[in-house]
C-alpha cells in the first residue's frame, strides 16, 4: 500500500539529541525515517550547530546530496563541490573587540572561521567544548587576534556560568544590533552574525531551489532548534527535548525510547498528512 501525496519537499533534521542517539550512532529506525522521506520527494537537509566539516560523516553515511546547513545556521554549503550558497560573517573590528576582551577577562576562547576552528588553550572548558560539539579537529592558536579581519563564523567564551550571565545580559544589550549573544550551554556564551540561524538559513536555501514555505519541515530538540521549529510549516520536537522546543513546535514526538524520537517524529508527521492510502 501506497502513502498518499506528501506535501513537505524539504526537511531540516538535527543531528545532536534529534538524528543521532546519545552514543552519536543513527539507530535503525531513525535511518529508516530519512529513507521514507526522502522516498517521499522530501528533501533532506541536515541543519546543526556543529561545523560544515563535522556533520560531513553523517552526511555521506546517509548518501545525501542537499546543501548542509552548519554552525546553527550561519552557513549552507554543498559538500564535494565546496559551493557555498549562504553565509553570515561577524563584522571583522566587532570580531577583534570580541577575542580582545574575552582575553583580557581570562576566558578561553574558540573562534570559528571559515577555514577551521580556533580555539586559545587546553583547559576543561575547551575540552568539554570540543566534546559537546563534536569538533574534530580545533587548532590550537597562541595569536587569535591574528585572525581578525578573515572569515570568522562566530566566537565562544569559556569560562564560569555564573560569570558568563552576567556578560550575555551586559553583551546583549551592548551588542543588540550587531550579533546574536547568547549561552549555548552552561559555561559557554556564543556571539555569532544577527541575521544567523537555521531558519534564515533554510529559507534561503529553499528560495534557492524554489521550495515555498509551506513545504517545509523540522525536526530538533534544543534552543537552537526553537525559531526554525517556530517558523517552518511543520516543526516537531523530540520527546526529550527542552521545553522551549516543545512550546515552539506544532507537535512532540510520542513517547518512547530517546533515541528513536525522530523516527516516532516522523511517523508522527506521515500519519498527519500522507495516511496510508489501501485505494492508491
């Protein structure tokens, strides 16, 4: 039997808490979900905070061929051929304060660039940092102002959360017109380009390839996930996933092993708008 006419064409997926399972593995049932969509004439598009470079081994395992949409949205690329199709940059003189003064207050650092990330020192922060992100290869750079005035994605500071409160409210205020700030995760405060995020990124990317709104998708679990869970036609949050996803979302994946919440997300979405049709 035949599911009847589906009416997504492009579905932005996480990778972190929503894709993968906690081990980074893709457990049978959430592969099995990308390969109806896409058998669907749904688009798959991987959206995730982690860097272009990082998201290219779930990529290739999946045998996709869309444009990745990496760094929470700050930049689309087509890998094999390098295309870059959107991109946000922070303002090189706002970017040399940013490292400067992070610095000077003694936190440690990573920059994004487009070439590679960056980061100041090894420490536990930056350790667990480059943990929780899954960067595989950050540089470790003694001159990070040497950077400024190239490509640079985004900067994190390290340091207390404590600390870093008050420097989001202090930063935002200052900052409000200039960039996003805000706390990724306790103990680490980003600042990345205004326009950035993964919606901004997949309506352009969807302009570009001339998918209306109304035929998009998402699928996420944390507060990167929460404009794009918002904004799409349809945006569903895992069952785990913070409560500000879910309040975001049009609906929660059914309860159930998290780690197969995506593939309960998508059964979800495909019982909503393309039933199993016994007469097609």
């Amino acid at each position: 039997m035949k599911r009847a006419y589906f009416p997504f064409r492009l579905a932005a997926v996480d990778l972190d808490g929503t894709l993968l399972a906690p081990d980074k593995t893709i457990p049978r049932a959430n592969l099995q979900a990308i390969n109806e969509l896409r058998s669907l004439g749904c688009e798959v598009i991987l959206a995730s905070g982690r860097r272009h470079e990082d998201i290219l081994p779930v990529y290739h395992e999946l045998d996709l061929s869309a444009p990745v949409i990496s760094s929470d949205g700050i930049l689309v690329k087509q890998p094999l051929s390098e295309e870059v199709i959107y991109e946000q940059l922070l303002e090189p003189a706002v970017a040399r304060e940013l490292i400067r003064e992070g610095l000077e207050r003694g936190y440690s650092l990573f920059v994004y660039h487009a070439e590679s990330a960056f980061f100041s020192g090894h420490d536990e922060l930056t350790g667990a940092y480059q943990a929780i992100t899954r960067s595989r290869k950050p540089i470790l750079h003694r001159n990070l102002l040497g950077l400024t005035g190239a490509r640079i994605h985004k900067i994190v500071w390290c340091g207390s959360p404590g600390k870093l409160k008050f420097e989001e409210k202090r930063l935002s205020e200052l900052f409000q017109k200039q960039m996003v700030v805000c706390e990724s995760e306790p103990g680490y405060l980003e600042f990345m380009p205004l326009l950035s995020g993964k919606f901004a990124a997949l309506s352009h990317l969807a302009q570009e390839l001339g998918v209306p709104e109304h035929s998009t998708l998402a699928f996420g679990d944390n507060w990167n996930d929460v404009e794009i869970l918002s904004r799409v036609a349809y945006g569903v949050a895992m069952t785990h996933a913070s409560a500000d996803a879910k309040a975001a979302a049009k609906a929660v994946a059914p309860e159930g092993d998290p780690a197969e919440s995506f593939a309960r997300a998508v059964n979800l979405v495909l019982d909503k708008f393309s039933p199993v049709c016994s007469s097609c």
